[in-house]
C-alpha cells in the first residue's frame, strides 16, 4: 500500500472503530489478533460456563486480554473499572499461569483515565505481573497496519482507487485540520499551554515579530495537538510530520524568512481561507518546535 491507500484504509478503520460497541469491537480485535498472532485463541462465551472471564489468550507466552467497548468510553469510567477488579479476579481464579495482561479498550481514540491506569497498575504489581496495561484503539491500528496488505483489507473491508477519487481529500493533513478547527479555544487559565523559547531561532530564520506572533498564537493549542496524536496512530504521527518536512524542504528551494513561512501555509492549507490557516500555523508552530520546519540555530552563527 502507498501513502494514499494506507489513508483510506485507515478512515475505513476509524469509522468500524466509531461504530464497534460491545461484540462488534470483540469480533474486532479478535480478527485482527488472529492474523497478528498465530497462537492467538479467541474463547467465546459457552452455555453457563461463560468464557471464564478470558476474552482470548497467547497459551504459548501466558499473555491474556480482557475486552470492554461501551457506546460512550467517558461516562462508562465508573462500570469500566469496576469490571476490571471483577474480570482479572475471575481471571486468576480459572486460568494459569498468567504473565502478562491486557485490558482491550474501544476508547474510541480518546485515551484512558488516570484511575483506570492506576488500577491495572496495582494488578500488575500485586500480582507479579510481568506485564500489564490498556490496549486501545490506537493499539490495535498499529498493529493493524503491521499486517500484510491483503489482509489490513480484510479488515477495513475493499475501497476504490483513490487516483479515481476526484473530489474528497482523505490525506492525513487534512484530517488533522479539520480535527484543530473543531476545538474550542484555550481559557486564559488552561495549565498545558507553553509557549517555547524560540527566539534564537525566530532570529536565525529571518522571521519577522508578526510571524512570530502567528507561531506564538498557534502554541496554545499545541497541548489539544499533542493529546489528538498521542491517542493516534503511529502512521498518522510520523504521516504528518513527513509531510510537513516534505512541504518545508519543497518550499524553501526558492523562499526563505517570511516567504518561506507564507509559502508553506499556502501549500498545507485546503483553501486560503483564514480558518484553515489558522490551523496551519497551529501544525507549524509544533513542527517549528521539534526543528522539522525551518532550521536549527548553530553554535556561533548567531
């Protein structure tokens, strides 16, 4: 797969992601699982026995998974960790030897709790665990996109050629655009705003104060970016910071300092409309920061 088909397979995953409540998400992960893991054994539910609290295990390596996917993972906290203390407790008692654990979550790529992970924390220490922790949806699209092609479709099921797609942008910076439109603005009190210290390399780039106004600005929703990519892909991570160096590197063959600025905007933006500028500058001022956009201030040359 290249990038494109890679991009609509993995929105074809998202949305079974967004629709897979309950059973749906179990027939999910399972599938997934059997082609990751060859000893992978999925055990359902039988007559009155249940499925002695073992959603499905790796026999071979002592490696267990437990599954819980509610229609809404936020207001669900409550049940989801009473259901943990219950599902290991039934677990230790019926299976052995346990080494590793696995709480199999659809947070819907929303992340989990403090509390839940301090829970499955606890379990893995008082229980000697070699082992333990959440597996959520972006877990599982990473292991997904580990898979032979063939069967990664499998999986998010078959979709035209993206070179007849005409008019749909599915590329990976137009969904991270779209997601920055649609959060709401930081309170002046909000504690994960950080503004860098980026002077040295403003000055070393010939950037302008305006500019540096516009970075400045795109910083304060740096931490809602952050928090969008970590409960994310890998794949989208590593897609859009490649894109944006590629933009960057495209760019400055024939811009630098304010152009250069501008000329990446015009580039990423779908339109040059302000509102997806803005979010632009908002994926500028994270790539600025970790020196993938525009160039590190040297020793001396400044």
């Amino acid at each position: 797969m290249d990038i494109n088909e890679k991009t609509i397979a993995r929105h074809l995953f998202q949305n079974k992601i967004l629709k897979a409540d309950g059973q749906a998400f179990e027939d999910l992960f399972s599938a997934i699982m059997n082609y990751a893991e060859p000893d992978f054994q999925q055990i359902k539910p039988w007559g009155n026995i249940g499925d002695r609290k073992n959603d499905g295990y790796i026999k071979s390596k002592g490696i267990f998974f437990q599954v819980f996917a509610p229609e809404d993972i936020e207001k669900s906290y409550t049940s989801l960790v009473s259901k943990l203390k219950t599902d290991f407790a039934g677990l230790k008692t019926h299976w052995s030897p346990i080494n590793e654990f696995y709480f199999v979550v659809n947070d819907k790529n929303k992340g989990v709790n403090p509390d839940s992970e301090k829970l499955i924390q606890e379990i893995k220490t008082s229980h000697k665990l070699k082992k333990a922790g959440f597996w959520t949806a972006r877990k599982l699209e990473n292991i997904l996109f580990e898979l032979e092609d063939d069967q990664i479709l499998v999986i998010t099921g078959f979709f035209p050629d993206p070179a007849s797609i005409k008019y749909l942008d599915y590329s990976i910076l137009a969904e991270v655009i779209s997601h920055i439109m649609k959060l709401p603005l930081p309170k002046d009190d909000e504690p994960e705003i950080r503004y860098p210290d980026w002077d040295d390399k403003i000055e070393f780039n010939n950037l302008s104060e305006h500019v540096a106004t516009y970075l400045n600005n795109g910083c304060i929703q740096l931490s809602s970016l952050n928090k969008y990519l970590k409960n994310n892909s890998d794949f989208l991570v590593d897609s859009l910071r490649d894109k944006m160096n590629e933009i960057y590197i495209q760019e400055k063959k024939d811009n630098s300092g304010d152009e250069l600025f501008w000329a990446i905007i015009n580039c990423a933006s779908p339109r040059p409309e302000q509102i997806y500028q803005i979010s632009v500058i908002v994926i500028m001022a994270k790539y600025f920061e970790t020196c993938d956009i525009f160039e590190e201030p040297t020793q001396g040359e400044m």
